[in-house]
C-alpha cells in the first residue's frame, strides 16, 4: 500500500492473511458473527477503497487465471470453489499463514490445508490468479463474508486477485435485495455506509492477454446472467456468460461454473453440480473443455 513503511507493510500484510486464514480455516455458520472485530470491517473497506481508487477502471489481467461470475453472498460455495479450483496463495504461504496464526494464538494444533494445497496428482503447483466479474452480494445469506475474504485477498495479493463491479455493488440494488438488510441485522447501517465507499470505486472492465473483454454486464440485456449449465456461449461463441453461485437461492437447481484460461490461451470450465444443502459438502466438480 502506498505511504507505508517496510514495517507497517509487514504488520498489514500479516493482519491481512489472519483474515484470510480466518475465513477459510476456522469460520463457521455459528461463529460467523464473533469472528471478525466491526473495526476490522472499516479498515478492510477503506484500505480496498484507497486500493481501488489508485487503479485504473480498465484492468489488464494475464493469464493463467481463472474467471468467476455471479456469487450472490453464497460464500460456502465460493468457499468450496476456490478449494476445488485452487486458491491464490501457494501451499507454502498456506503453511506459513497457518503457522502464524497458531503461534500468536499460543495454540498446538494439526495444520489443515484446503484440499488443492495437498499431496496427491491434483496438487495445486503454486498459487491461482483470479478475475472476479461481480455481483458478491445479495440473495445470499453470507454477503459480507463473500466481500471482506474477496477485498482481503485483493489487498494482500493485487495481481493475484482482481476484483470488477457488478450491478449489486450499487446502492440502488443492493438496498433492495438483500445486502443492506443483513448489514443492519448483523452489525448496523453505519457498516452498510462504509461497504458503498468500497463498491463507489470499483474498476469496471478487465481484458485477459490483450484479447479478451470481460465485464460484469451491459452488452445486451438479451444475456441474462443466470444459466442452467453455468454458462453459455453467444454471437458464434465470440461471447459467454459465466454464473458461479450453485444451487442458486437454494431454489433454483442451476450448475456453477468457472472459467480458467491457461498460458496458452485454452479455456476450459470447472463446473459443480447442485446438490442438497444437506449433502452440499460432498459435491464435487468436473472440468469441461472449451477451445
């Protein structure tokens, strides 16, 4: 971040990677409330809005990097995606994170990685880049979480994590269908306020390699985001929507997708299946092949 020290980029990026490790080891539905400090959700928004302010509304991503659609506060799944696909911290950084944490705790306890950043033939080889198309909030029930694990992961990693504005990072939206409303029950409006100083400065556009666009919507109203199959192609497949919250509001039995291009410019998508939120652990995902 700009205007800080060797050592206060240090304490940042440690307090950064405690949030990280927070959210992805230790949160649970029933600790969800008591595991981030209010005080820690200001600093998050305003450190990701004075990041957002210094980047362009125009972002240039490079590939490897793997594309993500719509989250809607599903952040199990998004959890659950990003363990399956890959996560954008190596196996190392995982290690050292979690090593930190259970020495400032004073804790003895087993390390757990994500299931990618384990031993075996599906090993994640180092960490995952990502671009996230917007649309982190609202519908489900865990849109701050889906925001402050996404702005932390972004500020600790920028170029491994690239965050666009979606149509529900606006206030207008995002009032009436659902974020505001679990702001003020969950801590208070002040905590809604503060979000939309984030959400205001939000690069709007991506192009991956100089080649491909990528934006959250606005080409044509006819490309209605949700898609039964996670995705679908358009205009002699010259163009697809990509959906990535599974199971969607937990009526409608849609199948997510993510769409990882490689270094050689090869998409193929990662798709989960819906499943019964009583089963929704178990669920595995499947890659299909898209030139």
């Amino acid at each position: 971040m700009s205007g800080t020290t060797g050592d206060e980029h240090k304490k940042l990026n440690t307090w950064l990677e405690s949030i990280i490790f927070r959210y992805f080891h230790i949160w649970s539905p029933v600790n969800c409330q008591e595991l981030i400090k209010r005080y820690e959700i200001y600093e998050l928004c305003l450190r990701a809005r004075e990041l957002f302010w210094s980047q362009p509304l125009y972002r240039h991503v490079e590939v490897p990097v793997t594309i993500v659609g719509d989250i809607h506060g599903q952040f199990e799944d998004l959890k659950m995606m990003m363990d399956m696909n890959g996560w954008p911290f190596s196996e190392d950084e995982a290690k050292e994170m979690c090593r930190n944490m259970l020495t400032k705790n004073g804790k003895d306890m087993k390390v757990t990685l994500p299931a990618t950043l384990g031993s075996g033939t599906d090993r994640q080889k180092g960490p995952k880049n990502y671009l996230f198309l917007g649309d982190y909030v609202d519908r489900g029930s865990h849109s701050i979480e889906v925001v402050l694990m996404l702005f932390a992961m972004h500020l600790r990693w920028p170029d491994r994590v690239t965050l666009l504005r979606g149509n529900h990072e606006s206030r207008p939206v995002n009032r009436a269908y659902g974020f505001y409303g679990e702001c003020s029950r969950r801590y208070s409006d002040k905590i809604y306020e503060v979000f939309q100083l984030a959400f205001n400065t939000m690069p709007l556009t991506a192009i991956v390699n100089k080649r491909i666009m990528c934006m959250h919507g606005g080409i044509s109203e006819e490309l209605y985001d949700l898609k039964q199959e996670g995705y679908e192609f358009f205009a002699d497949r010259r163009l697809v929507t990509i959906f990535s919250a599974p199971f969607y509001c937990g009526q409608t039995n849609n199948v997510a997708s993510m769409l990882n291009i490689d270094s050689d410019m090869v998409a193929s998508f990662m798709l989960v299946r819906p499943v019964s939120e009583i089963n929704r652990e178990m669920n595995v995902g499947e890659k299909a092949e898209e030139e």
